[in-house]
C-alpha cells in the first residue's frame, strides 16, 4: 500500500465531452475531446498540456444490489494531447473497484491508479518525465448510466461521469482536472470485487483523506488520523505535520564503550543504534578509562571529566631547604602526586628555621638562645636560667 503524502494540489480543468460532429473518427486513438491539463513542477512551475485531442473509454460494468440495471464498475480513461499514439503526451487513469454509493477514489489505495507521460508533450524540460500519482485522489460528482435497448452483452448504456482529479508524484509533480466524460458504451460485464473507493473516509476511522479536503494524513491505515496519539515509529500518526514529535530521547555515540557518550554525538531518535547510550559527559570518546564515573587519578589528565586536573589527588609538600626533614612552615605548600619524591620538599610544614639544620621539631634545647625544637619557647630550660 502506498503512503499518503499531504500536499497542496493545484487545480485545474480538463473538459472532455464526445465532439458530436466529428465524422471522421481515428478509432486506433479514441474519440476528440477539449482538455487541458495543468501541471506543476516542484519548483512551482505552472505549465498548460496541449488541449486533449482524442480520450479513449472502456468500462465493465457489474450488476449491483439496489440497482436496477448494471453499474460501472472497471474504469480505463486515456487522454491524449496528440493524435499520434507514437508521441507519449497522455494522462491514464484507472479504477477497478468503482461502485455508485463511494465519491472518493484514493491514488494511494489498491486498484486506483493515475499516470501520465509527459516525454513527447510539448512543455518545458523540467516537466517533462513518466509520473505515477502517489498521493491525491479522485472525486466523483457524477456518475449516471442509461440503458437504452437492454441489458445484455452488447447493449448500448449511455453513462455520464463527472470527477475532480488530482494528484502528486514521487518527485512533487502535480497534476489536476475536471473529468467530464459522455458515452454509450457497449455493455461488458464483469463480476463483482471489492470496492475501491469510499465516501471520503477510506478507512473507516471517521476522518476523510487529506486529498478530499479532510484531516487524514493516510486514509488507507485507521490507526493514522487526528485521532491517533503520536508513537515513535517514524511516522506522523497523528496528522499534525510533525513526526515523533515529543516521542524520541537523545542518544549518544559511544565508541570506547564506557557507558558515556560525548555530548556533541547528540541524536534524537526513538530507538539507540547499536553501542550508543543515553548519557553525555565523556571527555575522550576513545579511552574507556576516562569518564565521568572514573576515579581521578594523579596522572596529569583529567580522567573524571570534570575539566579539573588531578584534583583531590595531590598532596602538598614544603620546601626543605637545610634538609633536616621538617619543611618550612613559613613556606607554602606545593602540589605533588603521591607516588612521587621530588628532592627538597618533605610532608612536615614545622621548621621555624629552614636554614638552620640544627633547629627543628625534633632537635633538643640548648641554652643559647634560639628556640632549637620549634616550640615556640627560647632557652626554656631550668639550667638556662
């Protein structure tokens, strides 16, 4: 089934009605008839076809319940801007499934199709190309059969279809009509299928498609409307335009596999690819040891990814300038890694004499008046008095 696509179509007319003084009929290439079609490019482009020089016919019909005489039921319509079938300038449009109670005809749904060849047509080469409808839609005002002598094969049914068409291709093409059509046809039954159109909710969820001027964004699937609430699938469940909105998580890329992703790999999507994670804060994406549940190390890198270097990690040594092992205490402290030793700095910050390695915490007092144990007391001895 294909997917609806909502898109403005630009309108147009196409007015094809039997010539009835047209004696001189080219039955290989159908009836003459006044059209013109309008296209527009997707880049908004309006070019006016060549008016319609011929359209050819064919119609099965079926018999119906509730309906006296048979109903059209198959539908081949082809119009051409030539009558030279070499030249590939035509719109076909095809149903089978039509039944008289159902308006609306889906190009998006089984069995409703519409193409048009515009190679050989005289327009401009941005229009030129072979186009399938994947969206837009057709809408019957009319559609009224007579039977005039019988109802077997063969019979002559006078049948008067009126029908608003309008389309958009893959590529943005657009292409819109009127379709008038005034016929007797020869009867040719045909058994009875499923019907292909609707009354402008295909699907049945009370929302008409968005090519029948209703709010279905995809009229061929009841779970997607107005009415729907919007999953995380990718598609706009809900018709307001916008897909997953609200529905999908960040995700981050991450490569070493830590469990963290760096903040600038961010996507939004409803599902992780493969490895990625949904927390950010990893400072180098390609060393597992380095995030921000690691412990931080005194290595000279910032292995928590805190943007602080060896923090809590270092300890603080003082200068001990006479190498007696006690630091200066009037000195302050410098920032060291554990594990190493560098020569001149100790952990005591209790020398009141840094260049003295005879005065220190642990020396002994002597009477000669400096305070050799750093306590604060000179000569603070019963036989220095």
């Amino acid at each position: 089934m294909r997917r609806i696509i909502a898109t403005a179509i630009v309108s147009a007319l196409c007015a094809c009605t039997k010539a009835e003084t047209d004696t001189a009929v080219d039955e290989a290439v159908g009836l003459p008839c006044e059209a013109t079609f309008t296209l527009t490019t997707p880049e908004g482009t309006i070019i006016t076809l060549d008016e319609c020089k011929h359209h050819g016919v064919d119609i099965e019909f079926a018999t119906m319940e509730g309906y006296a005489i048979p109903q059209p039921h198959n539908l081949n319509f082809i119009f051409r801007s030539t009558k030279d079938t070499d030249i590939d300038c035509w719109v076909r449009w095809e149903i089978a499934g039509v039944c008289p109670d159902l308006t609306n005809y889906s190009f998006s749904a089984d069995n409703v199709n519409l193409t048009w060849d515009t190679t050989g047509c005289d327009v401009d080469a941005s229009a030129k190309g072979q186009f399938e409808a994947l969206s837009g839609g057709a809408e019957f005002s009319q559609l009224h059969t007579e039977n005039l002598e019988g109802l077997t094969a063969g019979s002559p049914m006078k049948t008067q279809i009126t029908a608003a068409v309008a389309a958009i291709a893959e590529d943005g093409t657009a292409l819109a009509g009127n379709v008038v059509i005034d016929e007797t046809l020869d009867l040719v039954y045909t058994d009875l299928s499923t019907c292909a159109g609707s009354l402008g909710d295909f699907d049945g969820d009370g929302f008409d498609g968005v090519e029948f001027g209703g709010l279905d964004c995809d009229d061929t699937d009841a779970t997607i409307g107005p009415h729907a609430n919007e999953v995380c699938d990718g598609i706009d469940n809900n018709c307001d335009g916008q897909i997953d909105e609200d529905q999908t998580q960040a995700f981050y890329v991450d490569n070493d596999g830590d469990g963290w992703g760096e903040q600038d790999s961010e996507y939004q999507a409803c599902q992780a690819a493969s490895g990625d994670v949904t927390r950010a804060g990893d400072c180098d994406d390609d060393d597992d040891d380095r995030n921000p549940d690691a412990t931080e190390a005194c290595d000279g890198i910032d292995n928590d990814c805190d943007d602080v270097i060896d923090e809590g990690s270092k300890i603080g040594l003082y200068p001990d300038a006479d190498d007696d092992g006690f630091g200066d205490s009037a000195s302050p402290p410098s920032l060291f890694c554990p594990d190493e030793s560098p020569e001149g700095f100790v952990a005591s910050f209790s020398d009141c004499d840094d260049e003295n390695d005879q005065v220190h915490p642990d020396a002994i007092e002597v009477c000669d008046g400096i305070d050799n144990d750093c306590d604060g007391g000179v000569d603070n001895l019963e036989i220095c008095e």
